[in-house]
C-alpha cells in the first residue's frame, strides 16, 4: 500500500522526470503533425473562367 509520505521521496527527481516526458511528448506531437501537413496535397490550380473541359475529338 501506499503511505503518504511516499509520493514526497524523490520529490524533485519525480518532477523532474514528468517534465522530460512531457517535453519528449510535446516534440514527438509537434514532428508528427508537421509531417502530417507536409503530405497534404498542394492547393488546386485554379482554372481560367474561358476555359472548357470539353473533350478533344480526332478527325
């Protein structure tokens, strides 16, 4: 069981550690969302209003 005085042994190097998993979670989140947005496709081209897109018949 767990004694309350327990969770204040180490007190500074538990802190510690929970700091460094935040931080090491906070780059891993950051990396893999802008990698997420490097794989998007590219904005559409946008096409001039004279033209169609009928198709081209051959003779």
């Amino acid at each position: 069981m767990l004694r309350p005085g327990k969770l204040f042994d180490n007190f500074w190097l538990k802190l510690l550690s929970l700091a460094l998993a935040i931080m090491i979670w906070f780059t891993i989140y950051l990396a893999v969302q802008q990698e997420q947005r490097s794989i998007l496709p590219p904005a559409p081209v946008s096409v001039p209003e004279n033209s169609t897109n009928a198709p081209v018949q051959k003779n």
